[in-house]
C-alpha cells in the first residue's frame, strides 16, 4: 500500500478535536489496525492535539495546531505542532505519583506513551513544538491448519 496522507490546520479550539480523532481512527484503518488498535491511535493522537491547544498554544484561537497524519501498509504516523513556547517532557509531573493521582488533568503523556509504539519530541525555536506518534501494525500470525489425525 502506498502511503495515505491527510494534513489539517486546526484553530486552537478543543471543540474540533472530535474532527482530528475520527480521522485519525480512519488512518489506522487504512493501515490495517483492528479496532482497538485504531481507537488507541485516535486516542493517542486526540491527547497530542488538545495538549498542543491547551498547553502550547494556551487556547490562543489565532494559534494554530497543525496535524498531519500518514497511513503505510503497516503503521501510522501522527505529527501534531503547536505555535506555543514549547515544553520539556522530561520535567511534566508523574501523574501517577504521590497527590498527582487525585489531579483532573495531565495524564496525556501518560495516555500517548502508553497506546503508541513511539513518541518524539521536538522544540521547534520561535515555532513551538512538535510531537510525533507512531503505531506499528503486529505482524499478523499466519493461520494454520491442523491435520486431521489419522491412524
């Protein structure tokens, strides 16, 4: 299969993340993913969105969150960029440690890390960031036919 690409520039506006999820979803499908695999990536890659609007870009509407998603025969990929100051994932907050747990929010990293085989982060200077999310397919098992026993 020849890569599948969709681009989209989306208004700093968590309202159209649904928009970004159900694509997302569709990519893996094209890829070949079953659908838990295809929910997780539109999940994973939903997180990455609304973490470029919220936390990038500071729900700024004249900021945008640019989106492109790439479907192989095997993978998918996702590449979400915001126009924000940028951030260090290393220093965000375990959320699972200590009173972090009773937090309302910031479990998205957690999330992504968790539904998608890679995750790159990249400070693009006076540009914001950008993160990039890769699922890959597992290979398919071959099916096997057992022989009847004959005596």
């Amino acid at each position: 299969m020849a890569a599948t690409t969709v681009r989209m520039t989306l208004e700093s506006d968590v309202r159209l993340v649904d928009i970004v999820h159900s694509a997302s979803e569709t990519m893996a499908h094209l890829a070949g993913f079953d659908e838990d695999d295809a929910l997780n990536v539109g999940i994973a890659v939903r997180e990455a969105v609304i973490n470029a609007m919220r936390h990038g870009n500071r729900a700024d509407r004249a900021k945008k969150v640019g989106v492109v998603l790439q479907a192989t025969g095997n993978s998918v990929k996702a590449r979400v960029k915001d126009q924000g100051a940028g951030f260090d994932p290393g220093a965000t907050a375990d959320p699972t440690a200590g009173d972090n747990v009773l937090n309302t929010s910031g479990r998205g990293l957690l999330i992504i890390r968790a539904f998608v085989d890679k995750v790159d982060f990249k400070f693009r200077e006076g540009r914001g960031m950008e993160v990039t999310l890769v699922k890959k397919r597992a290979a398919r098992k071959p099916k096997t036919i057992l022989a009847s026993a004959r005596p």
